[in-house]
C-alpha cells in the first residue's frame, strides 16, 4: 500500500462486532480472564490496550518497523529509550538537539552515570573523533531544532557501526511521510507525536519505532516497566490525526517554502534556516534522503533581540508558543522558549543566538502569513 492509504487503514478495523470504520476507544483500566492462565492478550491498560495497539500498528507500518511502542509524551519516549543504556556508557549527540533533550541529557541522564558529548554532526571529522570505546550509541536528530541541520544519516550510521553502537534519530520535524531513517539502516526512531503525526494541537504523546524484533520487544519491557504508555484516548486521537498526516505535510511544506524565500529577501533578516532553500549547506543531502523539506524554518534578525520580541509578538495569525506541527502557524524565541534549559554556554555553542526565530509553518494562507510577517518586520 501507499503511506497515504497506510495512515488512513493500518491499525483502524478492530472491531469485529459493529465493524466500526474507526478504531474504538478502548477505555478500561483492567481486563477479565477466562481462567488463570488465559486472557484475551490484554490484562491491564498500561501494559496493552486495544485502542493503544492499534496506534503502534500503524505507526510501525509508517515508519517501516518491526514493532512500536506508543508513550506518552516525545520526553518519555526518549528516556525509554536512553533506558536502554547503563552507568558508565556514552552517547554522542548534536550540539543544537531540541531543548527537552539536552535537559534530560546534561542535567538528569549524566547525573545517573551516563556520559554525553554534544557535537556538530555535519562535522564528521568531529564526529569521528567523538567516539570512545565506551561509545554505546548516537543520538540523531535531523533537520535538527532550531538550526535545521541536515545530518547525513547512512554515514552517521556507517561510523556507529563500526563502533558498535546504536543509532537513534528523532524524526518528529519531517514525520514517517517525509523520511523513514530505518531505511538508512537506523536502530531506533523516536517522535513526539504531539507534533506532525497527530497535527491538531490537542494531544500530548511519543513514540518509539524499532527496526529489529528484538529492539522492539527491550523498548515494550521497558515502557510498561517505567509506566510510559500513552492513555487509550491520546492513542485514539492520534490515530485520527495520523489519518490526514500526507496532505497537510504536503500543503504545510508548500507554505514553509513560499515563507523562507520571502523571508530570505528580506532586508531586516540575516540569514533563513530552512533546507528548502538553495542556499542551505545542506540542501542536496536533504533532496537525498528526504522527500521533502518540511514546514519548519527558522531565522536570525538583523536588529538583535529587540526585532526578534517584536516580531515574535508583533505577528496576529502566527501564535507565540511552545510546540510545532499543527495546523496553525506558531512563532517562538528558542532562548527563552524550547532551548531556555540550556545554558548560555550551551547555546552559544550550539549557535542558538538571541537573534533567532523559529516558526512552525500552519496550513494558513502562504499569503496572509507573508503579509502578517511583513507587518510585524516593517521599521
């Protein structure tokens, strides 16, 4: 089948007693036994539940996995993951990664004996040189958040194999449509489904896709045993969201273009962040293992953090907030906002300036958005 007809079927016809053409909410906490040693394959909702299955099915189809665990938040999803490692590994991860990883990298995980270097992993030279023998896996993220950085993922995947260790990439900016990172030969893949794949702003949800059984079956343990699962009804409405996931990753990377290459000639801003363009270093890479650029982009101002809070504040249908991936177009400060856990040091080395803007890209107008922009950067 096609990804499309993927979202809108795998993990939907589970009824077998109305035939529902949705996937019910299967909302009970427990589930009764026909004697002591037999059930229906359900007991207890945070170690299975129907609705929630149903989501992991689709989201393994999507993605190409052999098996899914759907938690309940993109943070929960990653610490199940990094559950896998003991005190005493170390984790190679991007210097500019999405602020709730850093925290719980730097000041939660290393505090447990875990070891962290935090490179720029368009650089494989300092990639290469990162590596120690106690190197147990890196950590992709790619476009990364807030930079958009394209990381070449078969040979980031190459130099971990001959470590030894493990990959893992969070996908959650270009969602299972735009890339599939198992096909590159990815261990792990992560989401905050909060984002694409659900779409609509409603829900709060993660999770992890594997590529072997055996991976699959270690993350599943893990997120019963910590208690990570996401509620049957978050499951139940991300597999609605997940239903129109082509269509508005089409129509929303379709505005993001038309914004940055307004933005990008625009007098009052130094430079876009956004593959798309031609003019991004990695541009090429991402036509590769891409198959789109996504409607994520960020920019730095040229009037410092005084023009970045107006515009930030100044647009009237880009909402200042937290978050990405809805149907609506959001504008925030990452300093202040989705990396304010990292340290000014951090940032800095990161290049996350206090002149940078991110905007998550909606299904708005490309016109109206560009005129709201236009306003807001006016002198």
């Amino acid at each position: 089948m096609h990804f499309e007809t993927k979202c809108v079927h795998a993990g939907v016809h589970k009824d077998q007693q109305y035939h529902s053409v949705t996937t019910p909410i299967y909302s009970s906490s427990t589930f009764s036994w026909s004697d002591l040693e037999t059930n229906s394959g359900y007991d207890y909702t945070r170690s299975g539940n129907p609705t929630r299955k149903a989501l992991e099915e689709n989201l393994a189809a999507l993605e190409g996995g052999a098996g899914c665990s759907a938690t309940s938040s993109g943070m929960s999803a990653i610490h199940c993951v990094m559950s896998l490692f003991s005190p005493g590994d170390h984790i190679i991860a991007p210097t500019d990664v999405y602020g709730g990883t850093f925290r719980l990298f730097d000041r939660f995980l290393q505090q447990k004996g875990l070891n962290f270097s935090f490179v720029d992993m368009t650089d494989h030279a300092a990639l290469l040189a990162a590596f120690r023998p106690a190197t147990r896996c890196v950590w992709i993220e790619t476009p990364s958040n807030p930079l958009l950085k394209v990381i070449d993922l078969a040979a980031v995947v190459s130099m971990a194999q001959q470590h030894g260790a493990v990959t893992v990439c969070d996908n959650t900016f270009l969602s299972p449509y735009l890339q599939r990172p198992l096909e590159f030969g990815v261990d792990l893949v992560v989401h905050s489904t909060t984002k694409y794949i659900n779409g609509h702003s409603d829900v709060v949800g993660g999770c992890v896709v594997s590529r072997s059984s055996e991976h699959a079956t270690q993350v599943a343990w893990l997120c019963n045993a910590l208690g990570l699962a996401c509620s049957p009804f978050d499951a139940w409405l991300v597999l609605r969201g997940v239903k129109t996931l082509g269509c508005r990753m089409e129509a929303q990377q379709a505005n993001a273009m038309k914004v940055a290459r307004f933005l990008a000639a625009h007098p009052r801003i130094r430079h876009v962040f956004y593959p798309g363009l031609e003019s991004h270093p990695q541009h090429l890479l991402a036509r590769q293992q891409q198959r789109g650029f996504g409607a994520m982009l960020s920019f730095e101002v040229a009037g410092g953090r005084d023009l970045a809070e107006r515009v930030c504040v100044g647009t009237r249908l880009f909402d200042m907030a937290i978050s990405v991936g809805g149907i609506e177009s959001l504008i925030s400060f990452p300093a202040t906002m989705s990396h304010a856990s990292m340290s000014p040091a951090a940032r800095a080395a990161a290049g996350i300036t206090d002149s940078l803007v991110r905007v998550s890209v909606g299904l708005e107008h490309a016109d109206d958005l560009i005129a709201d922009l236009s306003a807001a950067l006016a002198p």
